[in-house]
C-alpha cells in the first residue's frame, strides 16, 4: 500500500493561497491559542477554526476522529484541573472529589470552579492545535507544500521529511480500518472488560506495525532509486508565485492575530466571567442534585 495524500482539490480561496500564507494562518491561531485561558476567548477560536475546516470541504467524518482521539484527554485534564489544581482554585462548588463510601480514597478534597474553567480552557487549546494543521494539508498538494517550505527557508530534506511523516497519519489511519474490518471478518471480538480489549487489540497492532515498516521501506527504497540527496542545491520544475491575493491575506491575518493577542493578554480576564460559571454550574448541578447527593456528593453553591 502505497502513501496516501491528505490533499482534497477544490476551488476556494484556501486553494488558491501560497503555502507560506496558509502557514502563517496555521501559526497565528496556534499563537492566538496560547494567549489566554479563557475559555469563552478559546471557544470562538474553536468555533473559527470549525468554520475553516467545512470551508476547506474535510469531511464532517474527521471530526469524529479528531474527537475520539481527545475525548479521554479532555475528561482527564477536566478532572485533575478541577479536584487537584490549588494554585487556582478558589470556590468549591462540590465536594468530596470520591465519595466517602470509596475505601482510603474517598471522603477528601473538593471540585472547584477555576480549576473547571481552566480544564476546559486546556482542552480548547488541545482541540485547536490539533485541528489547525489539516486545514493546510487539505488545501495544499504535497509538492506545492514542499515548495512553500522550500521558498521560506526550510531545507529539502526536512521539508520532505516533515510532508511525508503528515501523509502517513491518514495511511495509518486508514490501514488500521481496513485491518479492523478483516479481523472482524474473521470473527475478532471487540467487547468485554478491559483485559479482553487489551486483548482483541493485538491482532489489530501487529499487522499495523508490520504494514508500517513495510510502507517505510518501500519509501526508504523509492527515494535511494532517485538518488535523493545526492544534490545539495535543487532545483525545481516550477515555482510558486506569491501574489496580491497573498499579501492581502497576510496583512489581514497579522492584523487579526496582534488584535487577538492584544486582546488575550490586556483586555480579558483569564479564567473569563467566574461569576457567570457560577450561575451555570448552580443550575446544572440543581437538576443533578438529587443522583449526587445519592452517590455521596455534597453541591456547596
């Protein structure tokens, strides 16, 4: 099986743009993510960055996968945040972090608003950065990005090498369903408790290794055949013209990220409204008052 390419063609203005353009959007949300916490702030970057995604035409199936890989994730940070984070952590709104009915562990410590909000500030953040690069890799064809790379500076082998490792995400990702499919067909069973999972994914991984090294060899063979890095100096057969259409984009979206950054550092409080967090809390945990109080919860606010 050979590399495959996270390229969509299409028409939009993501399409038309030099690849140096599109990276500078890629770092500046990156740039913008890392400004603040608050999670309000986060959001409308998210919601931003979906935007940019159904405008580039990825599929809405990539975002089931992008939220499978960071759904355990954004449980964990949420969860240490709010019980375990005492340098922000200022008004209990439940306690105790396990209930005391749990041998040697239950019975202590509490939930706290800031640590909540800024748990959810770290899983947007997360989110973004995951979701800002294909954007990029969907509206750039491979050796389009390898030139973009090559006319910011970016030597050759690096700028091969970091769009090769890109392309073998998708691959892999797609391997791996196609090797699911085959070792169900052959009556692989998926549920069960956790051992049996670990278990059943063996006949998954193993193939999926194999394949890999396998991909990466055919690679390593391919590149050696064409006396890849025998030159210093490359040349190429066309290059890409940086246009008006890209210097507009450009000064808009470094106007748009010193706005942004502007306003995450100076203008906004960095946990965002806590009193407003509050109210919203109260009325969630009002209506799940009587199933936590049942399993040894005690709602505070």
């Amino acid at each position: 099986m050979g590399v495959r390419s996270a390229f969509i063609p299409g028409n939009t203005l993501l399409h038309k743009l030099h690849p140096a353009s599109k990276m500078l959007l890629v770092f500046g949300i990156i740039i913008v993510a890392f400004t603040t916490t608050n999670v309000a702030f986060l959001f409308m970057l998210l919601l931003f960055l979906i935007a940019i995604w159904l405008y580039s035409g990825i599929p809405a199936s990539r975002f089931k996968t992008v939220f499978k890989i960071i759904a355990f994730l954004a449980v964990l940070f949420i969860f240490f945040y709010t019980a375990f984070s005492p340098t922000v952590n200022k008004t209990l709104f439940m306690e105790p972090v396990f209930p005391a009915w749990i041998p040697i562990i239950g019975g202590f410590g509490g939930y706290y608003v800031e640590g909540l909000l800024l748990g959810l500030a770290t899983d947007i953040r997360l989110l973004v950065l995951i979701m800002s690069l294909p954007p990029l890799m969907v509206t750039t064809a491979e050796m389009d990005l390898i030139l973009g790379l090559l006319q910011v500076g970016i030597p050759y082998e690096f700028a091969f090498l970091l769009t090769t490792s890109l392309r073998f995400v998708p691959t892999i990702t797609e391997t791996r369903e196609r090797i699911l499919e085959a070792q169900k067909l052959r009556g692989l069973r998926l549920e069960g408790g956790l051992i049996s999972r670990i278990k059943s994914t063996v006949p998954i991984f193993v193939p999926l290794i194999i394949t890999s090294i396998r991909m990466t060899q055919n690679l390593q063979i391919a590149i050696e055949s064409r006396a890849f890095g025998a030159k210093k100096k490359r040349t190429t057969i066309r290059e890409l013209k940086f246009t008006n259409l890209d210097k507009a984009f450009c000064i808009a979206t470094l106007t748009t990220i010193a706005i942004a950054v502007y306003i995450g550092f100076f203008k906004i409080e960095p946990l965002g409204d806590i009193d407003l967090a509050i109210e919203i809390l109260r009325m969630i945990l009002y209506t799940l008052k009587p199933i936590l109080e049942l399993i040894g919860y005690k709602v505070v606010i």
